[in-house]
C-alpha cells in the first residue's frame, strides 16, 4: 500500500519515523504530506490538487496534525475524500475531536462519563463555574489545548484574573473543569484501532504539576484494564468517530472513572516505551487490514 501521513514534520519526528520504518517493513511506502505544500483546486467543474504530485496514488492517508489542525487541514481531509481517497480519521471526527469541548458534549450526550465541565466566554462566567464546580481550584484548558499545552490550574482569584486577561477569548470560549487531586488518581492513554484496545499506559505527574503527561516530563509505566475501562475507551472512540484514537481517562480515588480527553492524533513514544508493544506496526496494520481489503 501507498499511505500518505498528513503532517508538518519530517522523518526525524519520532510517530513518522516509527510508521515509516514499520510500513516499510510490512512492504509499504509511507509518503509524508505537508498540508500547507498541498493546494485543494476545483477546475472544470472536478476537485484536484496542486503542488504534491502522486496524491492520486495514495492508497489511503493518515492526518497526524494533532489539535493545533486549522480550517485549511480540515478542509484538505474533506477534499481528499471527496477525490475518493480513503482517511483514517475522517474530517468530521477530526472537527469534532480538536476542540475540547464539543469533544465533552458528545460524550456526555452519550452518556460516556466526563469531569464536570462549564464553557464559559467572561471573567463572571469564569467566576460563577467556580462556585458552581465547589469552588478552587479548577481547572482551565484552551478549547484547543494538547499535549498539557493551554491547561491551567486556578487557584484563587489573582490566577482567575490572570487567566481571564491572557487566555479568555469571548468567541473561543474557555473550559473550566472540576479538579481531581493527583493523590489517589489513575491516569491512563489509552490506545483504541476500530474497536480494539490496543494498548494502555498510566502516567505519573512529575514533582509539582498537576498534569500527566508523557511530553511533559510524565513517568509512563504499562497499565492493565479491567473490561470495563477497555468498554468505556472503546466506547469513547467510537462516540466521537475516530478510528485511530488516543483516550484519556482519569480514574479518580474513589474509583469513578472518566474521559477527560481524546487525541484523533496521538503520539505513541511513551506508550511503545512503557508497555513494549509496536504500536507503529499495530497501526500500519490495521490501516492495511482495513483499507486493503476494501480496495481489493
């Protein structure tokens, strides 16, 4: 198979070294894309496209720009499908799942459970989630926020007005959620292909920080799942529509669990690392199994 990997980075950029190297040794070519050399046209009536020759050749393509995704790449992924080139995952999912938010909203709907959550858009509103979610501290996270990027701790009022001043925007809105303590908490990525667990970590906060999260100095060790947590990040993935997706659940002292977010992008160093696994080569394959077959 020809799969195209939607990304600005290069081969050097550990999720597109490791796919390479696995497709390549399943037989495979990996081509990588960046969306910003590749221009969505309309001539005569048909959909094309400039500036990346061999497009028509990819057997199926793989968006990996994570949430910091614009409007061009969602585009882009709706172009290639419309050209008939299969995407793993499709555009509407990746809408979806970018935002933090609309993430929590499908959830919820589905009755997959999540923190208590209030969007806001104003320093009052800011202040009412507060004493609506018990009061400090809460947490405050970018509707775009990834990689523990845009995710803040607000202890008191000086911090609320900070965060009102550098990071409230009325027409993007700000998450404010009920903060679980890391004392006592499981913090789990969880890998789901279709409707597989695949592989799952638990991370460890490092000294001082309230985020687990392997990018940011987390410890990653191999966790086990009991059947219902492997259900509930199943579940998870399949509300929001992704195919490949990388599912964050917190499991709190008491022992409720929820999904705090889900990545239609997810890296895989820490997770490789902690449990062992090719997780590369379990995606390239099921890539293959799935959008070979159907193109057989």
């Amino acid at each position: 198979m020809k799969i195209g990997i939607m990304t600005i980075n290069d081969l050097e950029f550990h999720p597109n070294k490791r796919l390479a190297e696995a497709a390549s040794q399943r037989g495979h070519q990996v081509s990588l894309i960046n969306p910003y050399r590749l221009w969505c046209s309309i001539q005569g009536g048909k959909l094309g496209s400039e500036g990346w020759p061999g497009l028509d050749a990819l057997d199926v393509v793989l968006p990996r720009q994570g949430a910091p995704i614009g409007d061009y790449g969602l585009a882009l992924i709706r172009h290639l499908m419309l050209m008939g080139i299969p995407v793993v995952n499709d555009e509407d999912a990746v809408r979806l799942t970018r935002n933090q938010f609309l993430t929590l909203q499908a959830l919820a709907e589905a009755e997959v459970p999540v923190p208590d959550s209030i969007f806001v858009t104003t320093e009052e509103g800011f202040s009412q989630a507060v004493d609506l979610l018990g009061g400090y501290p809460v947490v405050a996270k970018k509707v775009n926020s990834w990689g523990g990027r845009g995710i803040i701790l607000v202890e008191n009022e000086r911090i609320l007005q900070l965060v009102s001043d550098c990071f409230l925007e009325e027409r993007q809105g700000l998450v404010v959620q009920y903060f679980i303590p890391p004392a006592g908490r499981q913090d789990l990525r969880v890998l789901v292909l279709g409707d597989q667990v695949v592989g799952a970590m638990q991370l460890r906060p490092k000294d001082g920080d309230f985020r687990a999260n392997f990018h940011l100095g987390g410890e990653a060790q191999i966790a086990r799942l009991s059947p219902e947590l492997i259900g509930l990040a199943v579940k998870a993935g399949e509300t929001v529509g992704l195919e490949i997706a990388g599912v964050d659940i917190i499991v709190d002292r008491e022992g409720q669990a929820g999904v705090i977010e889900i990545n239609h992008s997810p890296g895989f160093k820490g997770l490789e690392g902690a449990t062992g696994l090719d997780i590369a080569g379990l995606i390239v394959d099921y890539v293959a199994n799935t959008y070979g077959r159907a193109q057989a």
